[in-house]
C-alpha cells in the first residue's frame, strides 16, 4: 500500500515537472518570436521612411496600402485580408516590409500575380510610417535651422544627429544633436525667435517715434515760416 502511494507521489511530482519544462519552453519560444517581430518591424521602420522620402514607388505603395491596413484596425475586423497588384521585386520588398511593420501576416501569391495582407494576434505600432516621415521633415528643417545659427558663431561646427532610444507612447526615436535632445534645442529655437519678433517690434516702434518726431519737426518749421511770412 505504501509503495503504491509513493510511486503515485512520484509519478505526479514527475507530472508536475513536465508539465512545468512544457511551460517553461512555450514562454520561451513565444518570447523569442514575439522579439523577432518586434525587431523586423523596427528594421521595416527604419527602410520604409527612408524610401518613402527618397523613393517615388514606395511612397505610392505607402500611400495606397498603410491607409486601408490601418482602416482595419481601427475598426477591430476581426479577419481581414487585402490583396494588391505589386509584382516587381521592389514592389515585393517594399510589401514585406509594409507588413513587417505592421506586423500581419503577409505573401505573394504568384499564381494571381497579388501581394496579401492578413491580420494576426500581434498588437500594431501606434504611429503610421507617413506621420513619421512627416515628423521626420519637419524635425529635419528645424535641425538645419539650429545648425546654420550655430554655424554663424563657430564655423567648424560638425553635426552629429544621435538616434536614441524609441519612446513606446508615440513610436518615434528621441534625437539628439552633439548630445542634446533635439526638444530642448527646439525650445530654445522658439526661444530664440521670441526675441528676434520682439526685437523686430522694438525697431519698427522706434522706427515709427522717429518718423513722428520728423513730422512734427516738419510741422513746427512749417509754423515758424507761416508766422514770419504774416509779421
């Protein structure tokens, strides 16, 4: 009797184990998918907003697919799937990396000549590869604003734009210039215009007090002339 409750101890505590080392090895292989997902989509971020600005077939292809796959997801379609007719190879890669990004599941199907996107249980970016292209400019034109002031007081001045680390709210990289995070040069852009606009003020203020300094210097001339013409 004693020696079946022990094996039944044992073969439970045995049970136990595998099930645990079961456990253990799906965490670990979900994990290690759900990480390369989240790398490709970084790699297909990088890739899409650099062509998106430089090339003009994959702007269009941005243009005509992003809008309907985010169409879906903000309308939670449980199973959706879109089909396109980009054939070429870099019509294909920009594809791929179009659903890598998004993170759905995505195939070329050479029999109908289409590229698909499906939906999948991975959560999507927040921020759309054309709004980061647009930030992206702008952020740019205002980087070359703060460097042509900062070349007019040392020449030798030498750029570096860092990328930092991906803010998880927006989608979008902090940068920073020689070591400064852009939002505080850009304050002090702002700062700086301020002073520029209230500078401007001031002059054209002065500017006009001397213009009515000069008119009045003119009346008074002209009412001393009048008065020496009458006596």
């Amino acid at each position: 009797m004693t020696d079946r409750v022990e094996k039944e101890i044992d073969s439970s505590e045995e049970e136990r184990k595998e099930q645990a080392t079961r456990k253990k090895c799906y965490v670990t292989t979900w994990t290690s998918i759900e990480s390369s997902i989240l790398k490709k989509s970084e790699k297909a971020r990088k890739f899409l907003v650099r062509k998106y600005l430089s090339d003009h077939t994959a702007h269009t292809i941005v243009v005509t697919v992003e809008p309907d796959i985010i169409d879906q997801i903000l309308n939670n379609v449980p199973q959706w799937n879109l089909g396109y007719h980009f054939t070429t190879p870099f019509e294909r890669l920009v594809c791929h990396k179009l659903g890598d990004y998004y993170r759905c599941h995505h195939s070329f199907r050479t029999l109908y000549q289409t590229f698909w996107f499906y939906s999948s249980g991975f959560p999507y970016p927040n921020v759309s590869i054309q709004e980061i292209a647009a930030w992206r400019v702008h952020l740019t034109k205002n980087l070359g604003i703060l460097v042509h002031l900062g070349s007019k007081k040392n020449k030798n001045l030498q750029t570096n734009i860092e990328q930092e680390s991906i803010n998880p709210q927006t989608g979008l990289r902090k940068v920073s210039v020689l070591g400064r995070e852009v939002e505080h040069m850009l304050r002090q852009l702002k700062k700086l215009e301020k002073e520029n606009k209230e500078k401007a003020a001031q002059r054209e203020l002065e500017a006009l007090n001397n213009e009515e300094t000069e008119v009045e210097k003119l009346r008074k001339e002209f009412s001393e002339k009048l008065s020496t013409q009458f006596v």
